[in-house]
C-alpha cells in the first residue's frame, strides 16, 4: 500500500510538469503572427475563470466600441 501512495505521488508531481517551454513558446508565435490571443476572464458571479480567445481585429472593435460610449456618456447593456 505504501509503494502504491508514493507511486501515485510520483505520477502527480511529474504530471504537474507536463506544461513545457515548447507549449508556451508555441502559443507566443501565434499570438505574434496573427495577434491572435487567449487569456483568463473571471466572468461577474463566478470564481471560475474563463479562457477567451480574440483577434487583434475583435479586440480594437471592442475598444472603439468601449471609447464610444464614454463619448456618449452612456453605457448600454446587451439584453
């Protein structure tokens, strides 16, 4: 019983490792090449993070988007 604890240890510490150099240089070359990028947005009401993925098109639409409405001086909701 005991080699099995200290196995399953082993597998978990190892495990936690699997996240690599490669994965993350991997996703920065995509993010230069096409300013594609993902990153973890804690929705309103929730610990839980989410992973949204934009364009650098979607993320300037977003933000003339977010000017204008300060010039308006008025927020909008989308329901």
């Amino acid at each position: 019983m005991k080699g099995c604890v200290s196995a399953a240890v082993m597998v978990l510490c190892l495990g936690a490792c699997s996240s690599t150099d490669e994965t993350q240089q991997a996703q920065a070359e995509v993010d230069r090449s096409d300013g594609y990028r993902c990153e973890k947005v804690t929705v309103t009401g929730s610990r839980m993070p989410i992973r949204r993925c934009t364009t650098q098109a979607q993320r300037e639409q977003e933000r003339l988007e977010a000017e204008e409405m300060l010039r308006k001086g008025r927020v909008l909701s989308k329901e």
